[in-house]
C-alpha cells in the first residue's frame, strides 16, 4: 500500500541537540502505517540524490510523527526543514511487527509483553506499545541511550512500566536480563549488537521479535544493499524486514 506523496511538515522541533521530531501532514501513510515500518524522505537537492530511511514513530488521524537523528548531511538537512514545507516521502514501507488478531499471529491481545529500544531504535516502539496498550495488553518499556533519554514521558504516559538506562553500565539489556517477569512476546529495536545480546537473553525464554537496522538506498528491495544473514538465506531489511523473528538471524555473521 506505499505510495510517494508530497506531505506538509507540520513541526520539526528538537528533542535533544541532534535527535529532531517531525510532524507531517501525510493522510496516505498515517492511515496504512502499522508499527515497525518505516518511510523515504526525499531531499530534492542534487547532491543528497538518495532518499533517507525513517522508522515511524506514530499516527494521529492524518498526521505522522518521524523522530530521527541528525548525523549527516541529509538528516542535518531535514533538521533545518521549516513548518509549511512540502517534503516528498514514500511509505509505508516494510513489514512491521506481528501484532494480536494478525493472521498466523501468535501474540495474545491480553497478555504481558516487553518492547526494548537501543538509542534512535526507541521511536517506532512507541507506536507498538501504543497499539499493544489498545488492546488492553501490558507492557513493559527497557529504553536505552547514550545520553540523554528520549520519549520517556510519552511511553510513561501510555501506562507503561518504562526503565531507563543511560550510559555505558547498565546496559539495557542489563535492564531487561535482571527482569523477572515471564513476557509473552519481546519487541527489539536498536543497534545490530544489542539486539544479538538481547537474543541470547531471550533464547528458550520468550519468543522475540527484532527489527534490524541496516543502511537503506531505495528502501524498496531494488539495489539489494540491506541484505542481513538469516537461515533461510540472505533477506533485504527494507522488503522482507525490516522485523525478523530471531531465531530466524544469523546473529553470527557481521555481527
């Protein structure tokens, strides 16, 4: 259902000195968008030609909230985007993750469950505990960064059990390993080597499902440079992800 659409930028405000919220006006993708997908935000400058991957933080009616981090030339040049901008994105993009009453699903509506974000990998886990806390599940929020948090308050505010780690010790994994509580599922999204930590906690524990981050050209399966190792062979993070179940990851390779 992704379709490339020219969308108002409604705000795109800082949340910390790098990491920026970004508030679209974009009817298409906020009505189709399930958590764990992403969309292409299109720079429209000659040197910028490819487009830039960003998960999906939530929906509201027509709008979309993007948060991402200002690292580069592109994302730095998105940050300085003013309200009233036509910014060009194409979404929803991916395949998110498996949530209760999806065909084949075994996620339970009523139940205990443990979303567990890595830095900017925390965004579209708002979105997923939101729809998990729709459905009348509990929900417990391991979020970790670097410096300083982000979204505390707004996973806070969706009843969520948050922890937070900051810095290099306690990890959040740490955090989540020291938790005694018997989840039904685990969602995972953060860098390649916290999730393969968290893999190894949650073996033979709990199923879990990891949403991996890879860098993105075109974000439609095309260039075949998101490529990650699983067991039935190589899969493409941008089609056939961006959420993997982990045990299906070959957390061995280029980990």
């Amino acid at each position: 259902m992704k379709k490339t659409i020219q969308s108002e930028i409604l705000q795109n405000t800082p949340l910390t000195d790098d990491i920026f919220s970004m508030v679209l006006d974009a009817p298409h993708v906020a009505t189709h968008a399930v958590p764990g997908q992403f969309v292409m935000a299109y720079l429209d400058r000659g040197e910028m030609i490819l487009p830039r991957p960003i998960s999906i933080c939530r929906t509201d009616g027509d709008t979309l909230t993007l948060v991402y981090q200002a690292v580069g030339a592109g994302t730095r040049y998105l940050a300085g985007l003013p309200p009233g901008y036509a910014l060009r994105v194409t979404g929803p993009l991916g395949n998110g993750f498996a949530l209760p009453g999806a065909s084949g699903c075994a996620v339970k509506n009523t139940g205990r469950y443990a979303v567990v974000g890595g830095g900017i990998g925390t965004p579209p886990l708002l979105m997923l505990a939101e729809a998990l806390r729709s459905r009348g599940a509990d929900v417990d929020a391991f979020l970790g960064f670097r410096e300083a948090p982000i979204l505390q308050v707004e996973f806070e505010q969706l009843g969520t059990r948050t922890h937070i780690a900051v810095g290099a010790k306690p990890t959040v994994v740490d955090l989540f390993a020291t938790a005694q509580t018997a989840y039904d599922t685990v969602f995972a999204c953060g860098p390649k080597g916290m999730l393969r930590a968290l893999a190894l906690v949650c073996e033979g524990r709990c199923p879990l499902q990891v949403s991996m981050e890879e860098r993105m050209a075109c974000g439609v399966g095309t260039c075949v440079g998101c490529v990650t190792p699983t067991q039935d062979g190589c899969r493409t993070v941008c089609c056939q992800g961006p959420v993997f179940d982990a045990t299906k990851v070959d957390w061995g390779v280029g980990a």
